[in-house]
C-alpha cells in the first residue's frame, strides 16, 4: 500500500471514507512508529520519524504486486497518491507537507519498501489558509474530482498543467511571501495565455470575471469557527485591480506602491494587523485554486 499522510484534518473528519475504488481517507494511527523508518535513520531527522509516528490520517492506496519494489504498480501507485494529494491541496491548501510511505503488511505488521522525506519546510499559507483543516466535504470533493484530475493530468495543454505546477511550488518549495505571489499571479496568467501573447491588465481580470463571479468573497471557504473575530468579506472584484498592480511591480523589481501600507486589515483568527500585500497572495492563492478546480470539472470523467 501508499500512504500519504495528512498533518491537518478536522477532528470530526469521518474515517474511512472511501475516494476511489482502491483510494481511502483512513486511520493510520499507530501504523508508523518511528522504528519501522529504522532503514532511513540516517536521512530523516527523528522529529521527521516522530511526527509520521503521531499521524492520526492519511490517503492509503491499496494495491497487489508480484514484486516486492520497483514494478509499474508501485509506481503508478506512487503517482496516484501524490495527485490525489495535490488535488487535495487544490480543494483545501494546509500546512500539510507531502510525503509518501509504500509498505506491505506482514502478520499485520508494516515494512517499509520505500519513502519519500516530508519537505524540509512547512508551507508558508496566506494569513487565514494557516488555519484550514480537511473536513468532511473536502474529502467528497476529492473523491468527486479525482478522476478528472487524472484525466486532466495526461490531457491537459501546457499552460494549464504550468499553471498547476506553479500552484504547488509556491506552497512546497517556495517560502517568501512575494516570490509565493508572483507564482500564483504568473499561473494565473499563464492559465489563461494559451501560450499565445501577453494579455493585458484589464484582459485578465476580464476574463477571471468570466470565470468566478467578482462579488465572490476570497473567504468564503474559512470555517468561520477557528476564528476570534467576525470575518469581514473580501470581493474579488475589490481586489483585483491591485493583485496585478503589486504584481507587476514585484515582476519589474519595483516597491509595492507605498499606498498599500495603509490599507493593512486585522487577522479575524489572531487580532494582529495583516499587510495588504498579504490579502493580495490570500486572493491570489484564492483565484488559482477557483480557476483550476473549476476547469477540472469540466473534465468529462
């Protein structure tokens, strides 16, 4: 089997709920204590071997091999489970760090055949993202979109698969906020480029209108009951113009326009002032993920 594990689930997330026909949302509690990663001691940190021991969930895909390593199936299982992840991530961005266990079971005890190190950095989220934990809903999307996902991972053009690629790097091997803004700003573009020539300004934004609706507010995913304070409401219309301005800036090695130091809000999770350039990646962040998942919905599956 495979096993991806999820650091950031709702404590009322029901398990096992199934994703596909070999794909699980499950328990793994208890499943990897530390000494079962005895094999890569000298390339995981005991934290790393300690914090895969203490996870409670994880993505499990089962599978039948011939062969102990190495063989098409593991692979394909690898592949799976990392875009079903991915996907995950797209639905729901967390402060989980991808890392993906492949095991057998013998009498009911794991060995381990093969592993990929979690990322050495957990991902620097958007202000409210740090608060985002898997819920029940999440997972039924997941299983809903995963088999477009698939389908849109062979057959999608390259600006949209570049699109995706940029999404994902900015939350697991991107730390700096604005380097995180540009990603997601040049993945917009790129979404929406079709490798032709540059749209402008107003072109973009006019086409991200025609996508999601501008009243939409970037929040509307928060669950409201992690939060301290009343949530004010962000419309994407009341943003964009400026999520390309800062953009174009930081692209050209220019200051974020000093205007925007004034117009900072206050966190609804902690009560601390939050920099408007912040409410911009949040918005940035938000408007990828929309465009992506609602184009692999209109994957026929």
């Amino acid at each position: 089997m495979t096993i991806v594990p999820l650091y950031c689930c709702d404590r009322d997330l029901m398990v096992p709920a199934r994703i596909n026909a070999d794909t699980t949302a499950e328990s793994v509690r208890g499943l990897l204590q530390p000494q079962v990663f005895d094999l890569w001691r000298d390339y995981i940190s005991k934290r790393d071997r300690e914090d895969l021991a203490s996870v409670s969930i994880g993505l499990v895909h089962r599978f039948l091999s011939q062969e102990y390593v190495r063989s098409k199936l593991e692979a394909d299982s690898s592949d799976l489970a990392y875009k079903a992840f991915l996907l995950l991530r797209l639905i729901k961005p967390t402060r989980s760090r991808f890392s993906r266990i492949q095991l057998t079971l013998k009498e009911g005890q794991p060995d381990v055949f093969s592993f990929t190190q979690p990322e050495l950095a957990i991902p620097n989220t958007p202000n409210l993202e740090t608060f985002n934990t898997i819920n029940d809903r999440d997972v039924l999307q997941l299983s809903d979109l995963l088999p477009r996902f698939l389908k849109f991972a062979d057959l999608a053009p390259w600006h949209l698969t570049r699109a995706v690629r940029f999404f994902e790097a900015g939350y697991s091997q991107i730390s700096d906020p604005l380097l995180q803004f540009m990603a997601w700003t040049t993945a917009i573009e790129s979404f929406f480029s079709e490798d032709k020539a540059p749209l402008s300004q107003e072109e973009l934004a006019g086409k991200i209108r025609g996508r999601i609706d501008g009243a939409t507010d970037i929040y509307s995913d928060v669950d409201v009951n992690v939060l301290a304070y009343p949530l004010k409401p962000v419309p994407l219309n009341s943003l964009l113009p400026d999520i390309f301005e800062a953009r174009n800036c930081v692209v050209h090695g220019m200051r974020i326009p000093t205007s925007f130091d004034e117009r900072g809000t206050t966190s609804p999770a902690t009560g601390e002032k939050v920099h408007y350039v912040d409410v911009l990646r949040e918005g940035a962040s938000f408007v990828l993920r929309k465009l992506l998942l609602k184009a692999i919905g209109e994957i026929n599956a």
